[in-house]
C-alpha cells in the first residue's frame, strides 16, 4: 500500500495542538476538519477529471471538471465520521456512503454490521475514511468489501505471494494472493492464482534476516537486510552483538553478495565488504582499553528456500581487522540463521 507522508509545516502544527491533552473538545473537532481538509488536498491529487467547455468574459476555453460517476467518500464508523466534514468541504459534489465494521472477538476477523452504499461500484473512485490505523487489517477488509461490489483493480505485477494492483482510480498497491482470492473475476468466476514457483522467489526485493553463530571465540547474534541490486546481485549489511569469555562488543558491516543460482532451492554465495569492529574486555588485573578497529572480509556461503517466504542461509567470513598496532589481525566467522524475503 502507497503511504503519502504530508511535509507540511501548516498540518504539523495543527496536529500537535489535536494531540495536545490540553485542547478542549470544540478546538478538537475543528483541528480534525481542517486537518482532514489538508489531507484531502493529497488524496484526490489523482482524482479524475474530464474536459469542461466555458465561456470566460474574455474568450471561450476548455476547463475541467469532475467526472461521472462522481466520487464516493466512505467513512468507517464511527471513528471515520470525525473525517467526513473535512472531506466533504472539498468536495461538495460527492456521494457519501457508510461502513460499519467491528471485529469478531474470539475469530479476530472483522464483520460488517451496517452499510449504505451503492449495489455497483463499477468505475468508482472510493475515500475510505479510517483514522484508527493498528494494523491495518479492517481498513484492508473495508476494501476487499468494496471491491467485491464492483470497485475493479488490475494485476500488475508479483513478488512471491504479493501482487502489484490498480484500481479503477489509478491508485496503486500491494494485496496478498490470499486476499485477491477472496474477490471475483471481471465474468463472476473466483479468481485463483497459482502459488509462487521457484522463479518467482527470484523476484524480491528486500530480505530481513536473524543469524547466530561464532565470531573468534565469541558468539555472535546479528540482525541482516538485504536489497537486491539485480537477481544474482545483493547490497548486504549486518548489525552484530558479540559476547566472548573476557570481551563483548559489537560489529557493524556492508557489503556485496552474489547469488549463483537464485532460481535454484539451495544456492552457494560469496560477498566481500567491510566495517567497523568494537571490542570491550572485561575488568582483568590490568587496566582494559576499548578498541574500535576497522575491518574488511570475504565469505562464502550456501542458501536454500524453506518455503515461499523464507530462507536458510549458512555463512563463512574471514575477516581482517585494521588494528592501530603494526601487525593486523585475522579472524574467522561461522553463522547460520533463518532470512525473510518479500
């Protein structure tokens, strides 16, 4: 789902006062209209239009207008109704639906318990009016609601169980497969889709990663992500605790990974980047000094497929740490870890 962040000087300050547990009830409700006024401003910046022909007292010319069906502004109840003036204000000439939904408290689904919308939503452009956004999941039900009464959306492209989607509006987002399940063909059958094939999981972009392993001695607990350059290409970066018998401390890397074989269910790798090391001894009979050491390494590793959604992935580094001393040190890392791609 596109997440449009408005930079603006003007909402923030009014959004500290509608925060502000000082604000009395009136100045809320009037804060939560404008506001929604401002946010509207974004929201419709691709609401269609058609040419509209007028005669201005100096010559005719072609403006525009607003096209038919008009748009249609549904605000969840309750929470949503707060919304609804703001939206209104600036447009006027649009329908209003409403849409009550709570969640079923022991299937944790929602249901909808009331609605006044149109029977067809066909070629509609929808507001859907929520400010109470946890995780998202009656806002998503709320659309797959609509979408089941007419509102279309086109396929545009996929990434393992996530599909790239287009409603009539032009609005662009991300459903799960399991989801688009749920609506129906242009011709009423059920929409069915096959599940990811190995070629498929070629296709992400973005892997987040939990690793354990051993750093010299010590043991290493790290956190990784990964974006992929290309298929076979990775920009790495990996965040590590290291907790040994007289030291603790922490490693910081990034790095290049190429994958041989990514369509393959267990592919070998290799990468080659570099860091920071900081190192803390415990309290000995001398003094300590923390040391903070740059580091470059090469590895070598394996990674196989687990199912659509996750990896296992296996990884040899040695490294070489840049110390202030004359002689450079050497040292070996072995991990393993489960990764997360989508």
């Amino acid at each position: 789902m596109r997440v449009i962040n408005p930079d603006h000087r003007l909402i923030a300050h009014k959004l500290t006062y509608l925060r502000d547990e000082r604000t009395d009830s009136p100045t809320f409700r009037r804060l939560a209209e404008e506001l929604m006024t401002l946010l509207a401003y974004e929201a419709t910046r691709d609401v269609r239009v058609e040419p509209f022909e007028i005669r201005t007292p100096v010559a005719p010319t072609t403006g525009i207008k607003l096209s038919n069906p008009k748009p249609l502004i549904v605000p969840i109840l309750r929470a949503g109704l707060g919304m609804l003036e703001g939206m209104v204000r600036l447009l006027p000439s649009a329908e209003v639906g409403f849409l009550g939904m709570q969640r079923n408290e022991e299937t944790l689904e929602a249901v909808t318990y009331a609605n006044r919308l149109p029977d067809d939503l066909s070629g509609r452009q929808v507001y859907v009016l929520d400010p109470m956004l946890a995780t998202g999941g009656s806002m998503a039900d709320a659309i797959h609601y609509l979408v089941d009464r007419g509102a279309d959306v086109a396929l545009l492209r996929r990434r393992t169980d996530w599909i790239k989607v287009r409603d009539a509006g032009g609005q662009e987002g991300w459903v799960n497969r399991s989801q688009l399940e749920q609506t129906l063909a242009p011709d009423g059958s059920a929409v069915t889709l096959p599940a990811p094939t190995p070629e498929d999981r070629t296709g992400h972009r973005w892997e987040i990663g939990l690793v354990t392993g051993d750093l010299d001695g010590a043991s290493v607990v790290s956190v990784s992500g990964a974006y992929a350059l290309t298929r076979t290409l990775q920009l790495r970066g990996d965040v590590s605790h290291l907790l040994g018998n007289f030291s603790t401390g922490w490693l910081g890397t990034v790095g290049i990974a190429h994958v041989f074989m990514p369509q393959w269910r267990v592919s070998p790798f290799v990468g080659i980047g570099g860091g920071v090391l900081h190192v803390e001894p415990k309290t000995t009979l001398v003094e300590p000094e923390d040391r903070t050491d740059t580091a470059a390494y090469a590895g070598v590793g394996l990674r196989g497929y687990l199912t659509n959604r996750f990896l296992l992935q296996a990884e040899y580094r040695q490294f070489v740490v840049f110390t202030s001393r004359d002689d450079n040190e050497e040292i070996d890392e072995w991990t393993v870890g489960f990764t997360y791609f989508f």
